[in-house]
C-alpha cells in the first residue's frame, strides 16, 4: 500500500513539474511576443519613419555685383551650394530639377540640379555658378531698390524623388526650398539669406 501511496505522490509530482515547466514556457513566448512588438514598433516609428528631405541654398560667394540706380538695372554672378539634406535611414534619389532665381515675383535667371541621389542621414552639396540679370525686367520699383543700397532676390526649386527604406519600401517625397536672398550694394557683398 506504502508503494503504491509512493508511486502516486512521485506521478502527481511530476505532473506538477510538467505543469510549472509548460507555465513559464508559456510566460517566455509572452515576454518574447511583448518584446518584439516594441521592438517592432520602435523600428516602425523612428527608422521606417520617411521624413521630406530638405532643400537649400548654402553659402554664397559674390564674384561680381553690378547696378546702376539711374538706369536702372543689375547683374551678378555668385557661386553657391544646394543642399539636400536627407535625415531618413534610407537614400534619397531625386530627380533633375531648376532653381529660380526671381526679382519681385519676375525671373531674372535659372540653375538646374542635377538627379542625383543623397545619402542615408547626409546632405548632398551641389556647387553651382549663378548669373542673374534684371535686363528681361520692366519694373519701376527696380531704380528705388537699388538706390536704398539693398538688392532683394528669391529663390525657389522643387525635386521630386523617392526615399529608399530597406532595398523594399520606396516612398516619393517633394522637397521645395523658398530663399530670400538680400545683398548690399555698396561693399557688393551678401547681407543676408534666410531659406524656409
């Protein structure tokens, strides 16, 4: 009787074993299942995250600067950088594209960029040679401008392209740039460039 009293606590305990074993295998495929999904989730919202790419005008270096208030009339010729500045974890892959140089809402001259490609979390810096005009103007306002001793100029340019995420996942963004570029007459130097 002892033996067989013996035999059925040594079954019901391992049983019991059994039983613990498949309860904390069961609480590490959720503690596993919990983990990946913030995992996961992470990953989704900070990398898989496409931000626009932003688009602008870099540092500016004057060659030449020419107006004459009486006539009235300017040209210049300045080099610059255009920026792509790509913060996703994937290249950005653009398209050709044309910055427009304007005076009051009126083109005085025009850069392309070309397609090109920015890589995961750096900027693409395109060096260009502008030269801008106002001989294609009819505008009354100019000779007041450039007698003030500022000339003020905007820049505008979309690229279009797609954000690469994982060799799998390609998003298309626009990147638009908005630049107001001022320059002063006098010491035919740049007074200030504030870009949106």
């Amino acid at each position: 009787m002892a033996w067989k009293q013996n035999d059925a606590e040594s079954l019901q305990s391992a049983d019991e074993l059994k039983r613990q074993k498949r309860i904390k295998l069961t609480i590490y495929i959720g503690i596993f299942i919990v983990f990946q999904i913030i995992v996961i989730t992470a990953i989704s919202l900070t990398v898989m995250k496409v931000k626009t790419p932003k688009l602008r005008l870099g540092n500016i270096n004057v060659q030449e600067l020419n107006s004459a208030p009486t006539t009235p009339s300017f040209d210049t010729k300045f080099t610059t950088q255009i920026r792509v500045k790509n913060t996703n974890f994937g290249p950005y892959k653009f398209d050709e594209g044309t910055v427009t140089f304007l005076y009051q809402g009126a083109t005085v001259g025009q850069v392309s960029i070309p397609k090109s490609k920015a890589g995961m979390l750096s900027t693409k810096i395109i060096d260009v040679e502008v030269s801008l005009s106002s001989s294609a103007l009819s505008n009354s306002n100019i000779g007041n401008e450039l007698s003030s001793g500022v000339l003020t100029l905007n820049s505008a340019a979309r690229l279009t392209g797609k954000v690469e995420l994982m060799f799998i996942m390609k998003k298309k963004k626009a990147s638009t740039m908005n630049c107001t570029i001022a320059f002063a007459l006098s010491s035919k130097t740049l007074k200030s460039l504030q870009c949106k």
